[in-house]
C-alpha cells in the first residue's frame, strides 16, 4: 500500500520503519523543520540543550531488544547522573534501579529521530491540517509557509495520525468512530526553561525533580554523555502551571522560570544565556487502552505516546516506540 504518516515523531518513525520493511510504501509528512518530536535539542552559540525529552528507560523486554540495537550502533548511552528529589530547600536521593537505567540519544537528544528517519521519505514544514476521502483512497489537504493556498497530496491508501491526541482528533473527522475515541484524551502543555552559565554552580547533583516550585524538574544537560562541555541547565514547569500560564509571554515566563530556578537552587549565579520553549502538546492527562487505533475499512489508524501501550503510565519513549511498532503490525 502507499501510506501517509502524519508526525515524525517516534511514533510516526518507527512505524514508517516497520511498514517500509513489511513492503509499503511511505511518506511522512510532519509540519516543523526537523523530526523526532519532543526528542528535540536546541542548538545554540553554547551548543546543544536537550530541551525536550530528558532521558528514557525501557521495561519491557520487546523495546529493551531495541535499545539494545541502538547502543550496540552507537546511538545511544547510559545516563550516569546523580538525581535527587529537593524538598523544602534539602537534596533527598531518587532512587535508583538497574531494571531502569536511564539513556539519552548522543550526541543529543534529537540525534535519534534523525538516525531513525534515514531511508524514510519525510516532508518536513508540511502542516496536514485535513483528509479526505477519494473514491477508496485518501487526499491529504497540506498547509506550508511556501504556498498561499493548501496544496493536495496523495491519493493515499492508507493515513496514519501519529501526533498528539488534540492534533489527531481534528484530523481523523471522517472516520467518526476513531475521532470519537481519541476525544477523550487531552496532552497538557509544558514549559521548558534554558539556561547556559560561563561559571559552575557547584551542585552536587545533575538532576532534580522539584516539590513546591513552579518547576516539576531541573538538569544538568551537560552531565550526559558525550555533550559539550559547560554549565548547562534545563528546566521544565509543571503542567499545572504550563497550563494556566500557556498563553503568557514569553519573556514574562522566562523572568518567572528564572525566579524558581534560583530559589530552588540557591544559586545567585545569574545565566549568560536564558530562553523559553512551549512544548504545546507534552504530557497525556490519561492514557488511551491499548496500543493503537486501526479502522481497517477505511484503512486509517493512529499511534502515539499517549496510549498505555501495556505500560504504567504514558509520554514515554518506550510508549511511542511500542505504538508505532504494534499498528505497523496490525496494517500487516
């Protein structure tokens, strides 16, 4: 079959993979200038931040066969952070298991989106904002910066929705039965906080997650392997706070996130470099059963990191990857 894939995120690139192997033939389509989504890193005159995803794990044995895979090619490494929980102005440890050791993609977190799409036909700056049917076929309706009016792509014989469950809905109109199961699921937003010192702030941990603060977490980016070197920090807010300041400027943002960073931290040490980046759609409020949604009359189905995937929990790697994998499957 010709498939579209809309989102070349991890779900969406894995699947791509799958079906490719299986003998489909695959376009992706994803409407930002570069892939992986959320496994993104941020590139600036002090190098990389890893301003997405902070690390991942793997639990069960099909996705830890993957990882595998990808250390053995050099794509990834193990995380050797020390992380502690802050209370109350005090470092508690984490906690730790070997059963979860924690990775990061090198020589950032984006470089594994990219290993993944090589061999994959990816349409990047494409936004497909609409389907339609064609006779037994599907067109694409596609937005872009480039052309004033939406431009058509396809016929397809199959669409898959691989981005986040508020973007998906939309999308998936015609096929009444899928829009209306993915309507239940809703990703709050997440702001993420970048910072870059010319100085150490002598803490003796790389990663925190927070209590009583408008951050949920804080890292030491540089701290993972193969990074360079430099006192870089990342933060991300709580998606109570994300959510209620979403639509806050920028600037606004960044001048309170900086507040809580020090205040956490106790550092007076002040950044040589400081940004903002809204991830709009990062964590799923619940997770939809299963592993995926595959409507095989009208061959359209969709995938993400927001289904439990037979997992505790969602917005994981290991969610999106086992997503990805498992409609693959099922188109055959």
């Amino acid at each position: 079959m010709h498939i579209a894939i809309v989102g070349a995120g991890l779900a969406g690139l894995i699947c791509a993979q799958r079906l490719q192997e299986q003998g489909h033939s695959v376009i992706v389509y994803e409407r930002n200038n570069h892939v992986g989504g959320r496994m993104g890193t941020r590139q600036t005159e002090l190098g990389g931040f890893d301003h997405g995803t902070q690390y991942f794990t793997a639990s069960s044995e099909r996705f830890k066969k993957e990882v595998a895979r990808w250390r053995k090619a050099g794509w990834v490494l193990p995380w050797q952070g020390k992380l502690v929980r802050l209370e109350n102005g005090s470092a508690k440890p984490a906690g730790r298991s070997n059963a979860n050791q924690r990775l990061v993609a090198v020589p950032g977190m984006a470089a594994l989106g990219e290993q993944l799409a090589h061999g994959i036909e990816v349409r990047t700056e494409q936004n497909v904002h609409r389907i339609e049917r064609y006779g037994e076929q599907w067109l694409l309706a596609v937005q872009s910066d480039t052309v004033a009016i939406d431009a058509s792509a396809g016929p397809f014989d199959a669409v898959i929705a691989a981005v986040p469950a508020d973007l998906a809905q939309p999308l998936l109109q015609p096929v009444a039965a899928l829009a209306d199961q993915v309507g239940q699921e809703h990703l709050a937003p997440c702001w993420a906080l970048i910072l870059g010192f010319q100085q150490s702030l002598d803490l003796d941990y790389d990663g925190a997650w927070l209590q009583g603060s408008r951050l949920r977490w804080i890292a030491r980016d540089t701290s993972k392997p193969m990074r360079r070197p430099g006192e870089h920090w990342i933060g991300h807010a709580s998606p109570e706070w994300s959510e209620e300041h979403l639509h806050d400027d920028p600037e606004r943002v960044k001048e309170k996130l900086l507040k809580a960073f020090h205040e956490a931290t106790g550092s007076p040490v002040q950044p040589v470099y400081a940004d903002v980046h809204c991830w709009r759609y990062a964590q799923a409020t619940s997770t939809l059963p299963g592993d995926c949604l595959w409507d095989g009359q009208a061959r359209v189905g969709v995938c993400g990191d927001w289904f439990s995937a037979g997992l505790d929990g969602s917005g994981r790697v290991e969610n999106a990857y086992l997503s990805g994998t498992a409609l693959a499957e099922m188109i055959g």
